[in-house]
C-alpha cells in the first residue's frame, strides 16, 4: 500500500506538468489584434521625435582670394590667404523627424565681425542632424549667405559640425565652415571669386520634444 507522502508527490509532479504542457500551448497560440496592434505600436519610427538649437561661436577663417587688398595679408599678391577678423556667430536650428535616423530641418545664423571693417552677414540654411550617441550630435547645413556690411553680396555656404553634449541640454561646438563669395571687378579680373573656410566654436543649447 503506498503511503499518502508518495501519492502527493506524485499529484503534485502530474499537476506542474499539466501546469507546464498549458503554458507551452499557450504560447504557441496566434497572437490576437490587441497583441500586434502592441507589437506594431512599439516598432514604429519615433517620428515625432524634435529638437531646438540655439547657437553661440566664435571664429576666425581664411580667405584664398584677396583681390581688393584686405587687411591681415599672409603674402604678395592678390592670390595670397589672408585672414579675416574675429567675428561673433550666433544661430537658431530646429530639426524633426526619427530620433534613430537623420533629422531635416533648417538653420539661421548671424554672424558680426568683432574688429577692423564693420562685417554682418546672414545665413539660411538647409539642416540635417545625426545622433549617434547620447552624448554625441553631428550637422550639416547647405544653404545662402546674404553679407549686409560693408557692402551687399550673395554667396554660398556650407557647414560641417559636431557638439559634444556634457549635459541632456548643454555642449560644446565645433564646426568648420565655407563660404563662397563673388565680389567687384579688380585690376587683374573682371569678376573675383573669393573662398573663406572658417573655424568656429562655442555653445549650444539643445532642447530635444521626445515623441
């Protein structure tokens, strides 16, 4: 006869299989509407994903055309580099799209010559921004610079950057930037074609609308 310790092992053995072979056959069961409109609710592109930028730089560039003689000349003629003045740069960015992939947008700049000739030119640009690590945002902008002082002129530019955020909302800015300008006849041509690349750096702030 066996005792009432061995029939409740054996109960308890048969109930945790049954328990178990009714778990398995749930699991393999189709998943229902709610489970995939879950399922696709969270594999969607975060596209309400947003950010702000707001700008604040200083930088220098160098010119490789000077045909009217500008001030810090580094050579002998009028194709020689020379340096353009310290100037102020200050901007506002905005970009949308998915926060995992590249953001479009568009960028506003200001930029004011800080010494020598009065200098002020804006620009509007094309944005586009990349975030590959929390703590790392990289840009790239395409667009016009319209130069208001000393004299008004069109140009190109195009800019290439990175910050590097120290806190969710605050970081540090690196970008280098070309520009392109066509100025006035000058002795040796009829239209001057003037190249300026910049260094730029400074702060950012970074508001981020997470979707």
């Amino acid at each position: 006869m066996r005792s009432p310790v061995g029939l409740g092992l054996v109960v308890l053995l048969l109930t945790g299989q049954a328990s178990a072979d009714e778990d398995e056959l749930l699991m393999e069961e189709a998943p229902t509407t709610e489970d995939l409109d879950d399922y696709a609710q969270l594999s969607r592109p975060r596209e309400g994903f947003g950010r702000v930028l707001v700008h604040s730089h200083f930088g220098r560039g160098l010119r490789f055309n000077n045909p009217f003689r500008l001030e810090r000349q580094l050579g002998d003629t009028e194709k020689s580099l020379s340096a353009t003045a310290v100037y102020h740069d200050v901007g506002l960015a905005f970009a949308i799209g998915d926060a995992d992939l590249v953001q479009h947008g568009a960028s506003l700049r200001l930029s004011i010559g800080l010494d020598g000739v009065p200098q002020q030119a804006f620009s509007l640009s094309y944005l586009a921004t990349w975030q590959p690590d929390p703590a790392w945002l990289t840009y790239g902008r395409l667009g016009l610079s319209v130069l208001t002082v000393p004299d008004a002129n069109l140009g190109g530019e195009l800019g290439l950057g990175g910050i590097f955020l120290f806190t969710g909302a605050f970081g540090l800015n690196l970008e280098l930037v070309g520009n392109l300008f066509y100025g006035a006849a000058s002795f040796e041509s009829e239209l001057s074609a003037v190249p300026i690349v910049s260094l730029q750096g400074g702060l950012v702030f970074n508001y981020e609308v997470l979707p």
